[in-house]
C-alpha cells in the first residue's frame, strides 16, 4: 500500500509543471489497479476537478470520453498510441484539450512518440514512477518535448534519488 506521504511529490510535481484549471475533467485510461487510477483521483481532487473513468481499455472508448468531456489530464500505456494512430486513418480525432498527455507504463519508442505528436499535434510527456514507491519520480516539462527522445524528465519535488555503483556505493552525475 502506497502511503499517503508518497502523493504528496506528483501533486506538487504536476503543480510546478502544468497550468491546471480548476472544474476540468481528468480521464483515467487505466486499470484502477495501476498507479494511474488512484493518482488521479487523488490529483482531480485537489485541482478541483472530476473524473471520468474509462469502462474498458479500448481505442473507442478513450476517444468518446475526450469527445465528450474535453479532459484535460490523462495518460495511456504505449500501444493505445499506436491504436489512436490506426484509429485516425480513418477519422479525425481532436485531442487538444489535453494540458498533459502522458505515455507511461512501459518505455515509449521515440519514433512512436515523434509520429503521435505530429499526426495529433499535441506534446506527448513522460515519466518515471513505480505503482510501489511514488507515482512520479521524474516526468517531463511542457517545454522539454522531443528534444531529449529517451529522457524521462526531471525529478519531481519531494522525490530523492540516488544511483548507486556495484557495491551501494553512491555514484557521481555522469556514471
């Protein structure tokens, strides 16, 4: 169980990263088993949102809930990208609502990320974070984009990290 301490870092992560307004709805494209159910929860409820709770994991069903909602958070693992790509062959699907679309749950290919962002032109943001410890250690800035493909952003508030070598001996930047 995570404890109540460990959310305090992704509000406040998200806080110093993202302009949110208040009274917007927050989609959760997520098993509520995932880190990504009760965080967002937990975060609508503090910018002083709602959220819309996706009845299953499909294409369809992502692109209903923003038609009718307009969210302005929510996160996707990455091969729904690849689904909304196939999925916007065939119609046009107007994601930008989104202050901030995350790509979590598994590492997201820069090619995949480049291509999803021009065909929808939308910033697609990453992150680092394990359902057990804290929900985000690190995640991208709006303005950080496809600058740096492979990086997972800076690490959020409240969050400590260390590298360690071979022997836990702490490792100097660089290593």
């Amino acid at each position: 169980m995570l404890p109540l301490r460990a959310w305090g870092p992704c509000i406040t992560g998200i806080a110093d990263l993202y302009d949110l307004p208040e009274d917007r709805a927050w989609l959760i494209f997520a098993p509520m088993s995932h880190v990504a159910g009760p965080m967002y929860c937990n975060m609508a409820t503090h910018f002083g949102g709602y959220l819309v709770i996706a009845e299953c994991m499909r294409p369809a069903e992502f692109i209903e809930a923003v038609e009718v909602h307009r969210p302005i958070v929510s996160s996707v693992v990455p091969s729904v990208l690849t689904l909304l790509m196939m999925v916007a062959d065939e119609r046009e699907i107007d994601l930008s609502c989104f202050r901030l679309l995350a790509a979590f749950g598994a590492p997201t290919p820069p090619q995949l990320r480049a291509r999803f962002e021009e065909r929808f032109n939308i910033r697609l943001q990453t992150g680092y974070g394990l359902t057990e410890v804290v929900p985000f250690v690190s995640l991208t800035p709006p303005w950080l984009g496809m600058s740096r493909p492979y990086c997972v952003g800076q690490i959020t508030r409240g969050v400590q990290v260390r590298i360690l070598g071979e022997e836990r001996e702490e490792l100097p930047p660089g290593e």
